[in-house]
C-alpha cells in the first residue's frame, strides 16, 4: 500500500465510494460484535444466573471504560501513522475476544472477553472517520459518513437475523462465535484493498498557501476541542442521545421477549427488519439531509437530529404502553429511526471543524465523551431501574427501567438546540 493523493475524476471517485463500503461493512462488524449481546441477553442471563444490573454492565460500563480510555491514545496514533493497519489490527483483536465471549461461565469471563472486544473496537473508528475525509471533499463527507455510519443499522440486522437464528438453532454460544469469525477476513480484505490516502489530500488549500499544520500533542489537541463551544454542545447532544439509544438498544429484545412474549426467533425475522431499517433509513437519510440544508444554514447539523428527538419520544412512550409485541414493534421503529439521525452531522462537524491532523484525535475525543456518558450509562440505568421495580412489577420492571430514559430525551433536545444556537454565533464549520 503506497500513500498518496487522490487524483480527480469518475474512477477515483468509484474507489473511493468503495473504501467507505470496505469501511462500512467494516463498521457493521464493529458495531455487531458490540451489541451482540443485547440480542443474545436473555439467553445469557438465564444460563449465567445474571442480573439486569450484571447486563447493563456488560453491555455498557465493562465495554465503554476501556473502549473510551484506549481510543485517545490509538487515534492520536492514528494521526501519526498508518490509519489502515491500526483498523486492521483493530477488527482482528475485537473478532478474537467476541468469538471467546461464547466460551464465558461466569459474569466476570464475560465482563473480561467484552474488554477484550472494546480494546479492538478503540482502534475502529476515528482512524476510519479520518481516512473517509481525506477520500471526500467537505462538501461531500455528510453524506461518505452517511454511508459509515449505516453500519449502525447494519449491525442490528445482521446480529438480530445472524445471532438469533444461530442462538435459536445451537444456542447463544455458538452465536458470539458466527459474529465474531467474518471479521478477520474482512482485516485481510482491508490490506489488500484500501490504499492509505494523504492526509489532508481533499481540504482547500490555507488562506495563506502554508501546508497543513502537523499534528499537536494530545494536551493541546484536547485543549483545542474543549475551547470549542459548538463541538462542545454537539459532544453533549450526541452523549444524550447515545444515552438513550444504547440503553434502548440493550434491553428492547429482552423486553420484547420477558414482558411481551416475542420468541427468540422472532427476535430475528421482524426486530431486525424493523429496527434495522428505522436506523438505517434515519442515518443515510440525516446525513443526506445536513450535506443539503448545511449548504444554507450550518445549523442544520443540529436541528435535524434535534427535530428528529423531539418526534422521537411520544413514540418510545408509546412503545412501552402497547399491549402486544407487534404493536410494541411498530412503535419502536420511529425511534429507532430518530435516534439515528444524530451520528453522522455530529461527526461531519467535527471533522470539518478542526484541521486535518486533528480529526483522527477530535473524533475519539467526541467518541469518548459520547460513549463515557451513552454506552456506560444508558444500559446501566435502565438494568438499576429495572432491578429497583421487580419486587413491585414483576417482569414488567423493565418497561419501568426503560422509561427512565424519557427524561434524558426532553435533556438532549434542549442540547441539540443549544449547538444549533452556538452554530448561528460562528456560521463557518469549515477550519480557518
């Protein structure tokens, strides 16, 4: 693999549309081993003798400390070297553990195999977010991180279809292991295939004719985002929203199946067409949209996905009133599609908003301040909650955790439009 700028024209555009597709199929994998065990959790729970609190832990806290904590240090890697060999190594590590994961008899096995996925999953996406901008112009990378982030929804339906099928015919084991094995192909398929690109390759030139600045110590790369008051706002609109996408995200199947009656099975026919294409249709779309809207008014990187918020929760509160499961279903795949929406604008701020040699470092810091607050303590809220309930309410108790989450949703809009407010002070995203 030789590094080098991007030549112009159709064909380099083509190869560069498939490197985000190498990517996504990439970031599917990534996001499917993540949370595998959200599909397979009631299995698990009844076989490992796991509380909802013991869940939520594993499917947030355990994964999210070190996957936060490790992600600065690897992104400021990937601003020095080789982006494609880190995400290489990356997908290898995170495939290894969560195969081992249908190896665990205990909770603190589990607890262990999922620090072994989030320890490869660090490596996963800023060094991916950094490699698309440097393969698409500013104008262009709402959409090419559209098109990553889809691996999202991907994820759910393949892990719904893939791990509920496996999990119903030879059980949840097996399952961590046919979600875990593709990713070390698709590690070789990215060696072979995507060339490493010049960073900076698709930025206008400075006002001044200066090449880019040079990467800065982590000190100061820090210092810089904090001072930002819009990535600022938009890390904590985004954390909100992961909050109650990931806690969502965690325990839907197991209410589905403990309070409503939907069967393993079903989890894998309809959860996964329903929530996958909700998600998928909100995160292409989302992104679609702010690359249009953003070309008049900056703002709308934060009022699309705050709209998309505020539509979200009569929705959620509907979905846990229903009385049956397809009715439930039906409910829930509106804020499947609108917690969606927030992703792709968040990261397409970001990289747009500091200069090249930063946006592998800025995107792990918006990642470790979304998922320190989303993934760690989403879930665990939900499964405290939950726990809390189940003397008075039975296996109804989950509905009552995940209702807990309705309060986050009023939080994050007012956040949303708070970096849309900060947005309208300083209109330019582009960096000087």
């Amino acid at each position: 693999m030789s590094t080098q700028r991007q030549p112009q024209g159709r064909k380099a555009l083509a190869y560069s549309y498939f490197v985000v597709g190498v990517l996504t199929l990439i970031y599917t994998f990534n996001f499917l081993d993540r949370k595998i065990l959200s599909i397979l959790a009631e299995p698990v729970r009844r076989d490992l003798s796991l509380s909802d609190t013991q869940i939520g832990i594993l499917s947030g806290l355990a994964f999210a400390v070190f996957y936060t904590t490790l992600g600065i240090p690897l992104a400021w890697l990937a601003d020095r070297a080789k982006r494609v060999w880190i995400i290489a190594a990356a997908c290898t590590v995170w495939s290894v553990f969560t195969a081992m994961c249908g190896m665990a008899t205990s909770f603190i096995q589990l607890a262990l195999f999922r620090v072994g996925v989030a320890t490869g999953e660090a490596g996963g996406g800023p060094p991916s977010f950094s490699i698309i901008s440097d393969y698409f112009p500013p104008e262009r990378r709402g959409t090419a991180l559209a098109i990553y982030a889809l691996g999202v929804p991907f994820g759910v339906i393949v892990g719904s279809v893939l791990g509920g099928w496996v999990a119903a015919t030879w059980g949840w084991r097996w399952a961590f292991v046919a979600v875990g094995a593709p990713g070390m192909l698709l590690a070789v398929i990215l060696l072979l295939f995507v060339r490493e690109p010049i960073r900076g390759g698709m930025d206008p030139p400075t006002a001044d004719g200066k090449p880019q600045a040079p990467p800065l110590p982590l000190k100061a790369s820090l210092g810089l985002f904090l001072r930002n008051r819009t990535l600022m706002l938009t890390a904590a609109s985004s954390a909100g929203t992961s909050f109650v996408g990931n806690g969502l995200i965690s325990f839907a199947p197991s209410y589905l199946i403990r309070a409503l009656g939907m069967e393993m099975h079903d989890i894998a026919l309809y959860y996964s067409v329903a929530t996958g294409v909700a998600g998928a249709i909100g995160t292409f779309g989302a992104g679609w949209l702010v690359d249009r809207l953003g070309k008049r008014d900056k703002r709308a990187y934060a009022l699309v996905p705050g709209v998309a918020c505020a539509v979200s929760l009569p929705f959620f509160l509907a979905f846990l009133w229903a009385p049956t499961w397809p009715l439930a279903l039906a409910f829930l795949t509106i804020p499947f599609l609108t917690n969606s929406t927030y992703l792709a604008p968040a990261l397409t701020v970001v990289q747009n908003n500091v200069p090249p040699a930063q946006r592998g470092i800025s995107s792990a810091i918006l990642m470790f301040l979304m998922t320190m607050v989303g993934l760690s303590g989403g879930p665990l809220l939900v499964g405290m909650v939950s726990d809390r309930a189940h003397a008075a309410y039975g296996d109804a108790s989950l509905g009552i955790g995940l209702l807990a989450l309705a309060p986050v949703l009023v939080v994050t809009l007012i956040a949303h439009l708070a970096a849309a407010a900060s947005m309208k002070a300083k209109p330019a995203l582009a960096p000087a």
